[in-house]
C-alpha cells in the first residue's frame, strides 16, 4: 500500500468511526456507551489502551530518554439545541448535504461531510487523532493518546483527574479542538466573579440608609478604568467587564445589597488568584470567584511546537477559547480539524476533506515535533 493510500484509509476508517461516535449520545457525565464503542473499536484494531473511569489513554513509548506528545480530544458533547433540520445523531445524509450546501454557498455530496452533535466538536480532532497515533504506532516516537470525558462541563474526572496523577511524563501536548488546522499558541482563561455590594437599608423618603447600589456602581467605574499592568505579547491586556447587576426590591426601599457579575479573560501573564486580589484591592464589593481553575495557557518561547508550526507554514493565532489545556501544565498547541464557529450550535458538521487534511498535518507536524526537540 502506498502512503497516499494508507492515508485514505486511514481517512475511511475515521469517518467511519466518527459517524458511529455521533450514533451515540455522550453529553458529558454520561459518556459510558460511547467510550465503551471506541474502546471495542480499538481492540479491534489491536490498539493497546487503558480506560480509566470514561477516559481512554494509548501510550506507544520507544525511548524513556526522548520527549513524549500527547495527543488529546475529548469525546462528550454538549446538549443538542433547537432547530436541528436532521437527527443530531442518525441523520439522513441527503438532507444533511443539502442543508449544510446552502450553509457552505455551494452543491455538497452526502459522502463530501459527517453530519450530527460533535461532529465537529470534538469528534472530528479525535477520530483524526486515534489516525495519527495509530500512523505512528510503528515509528520511533513517544506517543500518548488521551481521550477525555467531562470537558465541556469542566467535569473533576476527565483530565483534571488524569493530570498530573496518570500523565506526568508529558513532555509536550496538542490539544484537538475545531480551529481549522490553525496552532493556538495561547488561549485565554476564564474567571467569572459574583460581586455583592452591602448597604443599609431605609425608607427612600427620609434619605435614610446605606445605598448599595451606588456602592456597586462606584466600584463598577473603577472595575471598568481599572488597567492591568502586564500585556501578554500573545494575547494583550486582561479582558474584563461587567455583564450582570441586581439590586432593590421597591421603588421606595434603599437596597441594602446590590450583586453584580464580572466576566474576565485572563492572559498568561496572570493566575486567576492575582486577578483577584488585585480587583478586591480596588473594591468594597465582597468579591467571590465560581472558579480558579481556568487558567490561560500559552506555548512556551522556543518550543518545539511553534518552531515546527513555523517550519510547516501553519498559521498561529490566540484562542478566545477555552479547553482542556488549561487542566494541562506541560508545553502545548491547541489544533484540529473543523471550525469553532460551527462548535455547539443547530445542524454541525465537519468535511470529509478537513478530516483527511487533519491526519497529513498531525503526522507531519509530529515529524518536526522530533526534529526540533
């Protein structure tokens, strides 16, 4: 067989694999059925893996002494919302092409695309994925393929629980998520903060009480002309607004509390704990974050990762986007086949076309991951 044509086939095998993932509903925290398939499906390729809880983990280790990648996707879904023109998970291909043509201003085949509910979010980076390690299952590399639970809902037992406890060994990563082939080399966090501003209350007419709602404001114009001093060569300054405000319970009534929501994207150049202190700082608001964890990530300087992006001619960008890198704490890119724009909405899909192009790019950018490390 020659390279062009096991690269087909291996094309074949995964939209095949895929269209079967799509055939069983895996929102995340229930994804037993559909991990189990992919492991049946493994073994029946005599792919050795290990399933832990909902999570499956390949590892093809040549030389302890030489770097290991982890390939990573994740393999549950969100939600199927309304509008969908075809079944999200068994569609009719005649009518999936002809809606997603109209989507794509051109004729489409039913064998052109691979319809349904994470397609293209995530199903398309690990079914490519499980193509490219298995590629290189022969080859002198250290692989390890990681396929995750849980990621869409930031669950504690997809990769939060697999690092660094079962993946420590991990010297460099990239990361499966729809953005068209395009290398993430920085992708921002997320910190989202419930601000409460205490008052007294009293009567309106008698000017009596503690107005908690000018408090709110006053630290709201300081929040909004707050600057954070460093900038993020990659990702430029912290991102931060006011998205939300509640106060009062009648017209005649001082509110004692008035809450607000803050909505901010961290850069790389802050953790979530001194954004957070230094925004309390400011404030007299009590200030409660929902979550820590979503970190910002970025790709070290000097990795091999964007030296072989750069060798390939691979187009960079920063991700507004979060993913399971941010449960990961080694050198990694964010990479795979699809569009994000097409992520958690009515009638996703992915190309055939995109699938196959996902698989050339992973192994070649594999190959230059060990030349330059």
């Amino acid at each position: 067989m020659t390279e062009k044509e096991y690269i087909q086939s291996l094309t074949d095998e995964s939209v095949a694999l895929l269209k079967e993932m799509i055939a069983v509903p895996s929102p995340s925290f229930s994804e037993d059925a559909v991990c189990t398939h992919i492991c049946n499906w493994l073994t029946d390729k005599q792919i050795s893996h290990e399933r832990i809880g909902n999570n499956i983990i390949a590892e093809h280790i040549i030389d302890s002494d030489r770097p290991t990648l982890m390939l990573c996707a994740h393999i549950d879904t969100v939600a199927p919302c309304k509008g969908y023109v075809f079944d999200p998970y068994t569609p009719d291909y005649e009518i999936a092409a002809k809606v997603i043509g109209d989507a794509l201003g051109r004729t489409c085949r039913p064998d052109e695309i691979v319809a349904g509910l994470g397609s293209n979010d995530d199903g398309a980076s690990a079914a490519a994925m499980i193509a490219a390690y298995r590629y290189f299952c022969t080859a002198g590399c250290n692989l390890t393929l990681v396929l995750t639970c849980e990621e869409e809902r930031s669950g504690k037992d997809g990769m939060t629980s697999l690092w660094p406890m079962r993946l420590s060994q991990i010297d460099h990563a990239i990361v499966g998520e729809p953005t068209g082939m395009k290398a993430a080399t920085s992708e921002r966090g997320l910190l989202v903060i419930d601000a409460t501003a205490h008052g007294i209350s009293g009567h309106a007419a008698r000017n009596e009480g503690k107005n908690a709602l000018y408090i709110a404001l006053e630290d709201i114009e300081k929040i909004r002309n707050h600057k954070f001093s460093k900038v993020s060569p990659r990702m430029g300054k912290v991102n931060i607004n006011v998205t939300q405000i509640n106060a009062g319970t009648a017209h005649n009534v001082i509110p004692d509390r008035c809450d607000f929501v803050i909505d901010i994207r961290p850069t790389e150049q802050y953790t979530n704990e001194e954004i957070l202190k230094e925004l309390q700082g400011i404030c007299q608001s009590e200030l409660r974050p929902r979550n820590l964890s979503n970190r910002s990530s970025a790709t070290a300087e000097g990795s091999p990762l964007q030296k072989a992006a750069e060798s390939l001619g691979i187009e960079t960008f920063s991700s507004p986007t979060t993913s399971d890198w941010m449960r990961i704490t080694c050198d990694a890119v964010k990479m795979g086949p699809g569009d994000s724009s097409r992520s958690h909405r009515k009638n996703e899909f992915v190309l055939v076309s995109e699938i196959r192009n996902a698989i050339e790019t992973y192994i070649d950018y594999i190959n230059n991951i060990y030349i330059m490390s």
